[in-house]
C-alpha cells in the first residue's frame, strides 16, 4: 500500500510539473499582448470592405457617437485615410488603409492625455463602424 502511495504521488508530481512551464508561458503571451496594446494604445481591426465604404461607415458612426471630425485627408504614399476626431476629453485618430480591393485595416488612437489612452472608446468606434457595415 505505501508503494502505490509513492507511484501515485511521484506520477502526479510529474505530471503537474509539465503544467506550471505551460501556464506560465500561456499567461505570459496573454500579458505580453495586453502590455503592447496599452503602450501603443492603438485597437486595430480588419474588415472585408473597400477603403471607401469603411470611410463613410466610420464618420457614420462617429457621427452617431456625437464625436467631431476635425479633418480628413488622403495620404497617396501609403494610401491611408486620416481622420482626426475629438471631443471634450479625447483627440481621436483614425487611420484606415486599403489591403486590398475588398479587404481594409482600420487602426483608432483615442487619448485623454500624454499617457492615457482609451481603448474602450477605441473599441467602441470600430464595433459601431462594423454594426454601420453589416
């Protein structure tokens, strides 16, 4: 009986040893990645649209949010719309890049000050320019 206790008790042990390095390492490419999205403070998404359709999507949900459009302008180089938005409390940057004919990269920076971005609202503009998509 004491000898199945050990085997048991060795069998376990190992076995949970394979468990610690692999939920470290889980949990460290989780906060690896919330890290990076809070110091870059950019939410990014990819939508299956043209540049242009996502374009008017996205000042459609703004608008809805009661949130300024200050400018927009067409970087020909890379072939980027920028938006620049605000409201009392967060200048807002959108850019939105053409992938391909039907395919579009839509990057929000929302920040309240130097250091403090908001990625809530960030968040919150790119579902609203997906509901405004389909």
């Amino acid at each position: 009986m004491r000898y199945l206790q050990i085997v048991s008790l060795f069998a376990t042990s190992l076995l949970c040893t394979a468990c610690v390095p692999m939920l470290t390492s889980a949990a460290g490419v989780g906060g690896s990645a919330a890290l990076s999205r809070a110091m870059n403070g950019t939410t990014s998404r990819t939508f299956t649209a043209p540049a242009d359709k996502v374009r008017v999507a996205t000042k459609r949900a703004l608008s809805r949010m009661k949130i300024q459009v200050l400018s927009e302008s067409l970087h020909s180089k890379n072939n980027v719309i920028l938006l620049i938005a605000k409201t009392s409390e967060r200048n807002i940057q959108i850019q939105i890049e053409s992938i391909s004919n039907n395919a579009t990269r839509m990057e929000v920076e929302a920040k309240g000050s130097i250091f403090n971005y908001d990625n809530a609202t960030a968040e919150e503009i790119i579902t609203q320019t997906k509901k405004i998509l389909g």
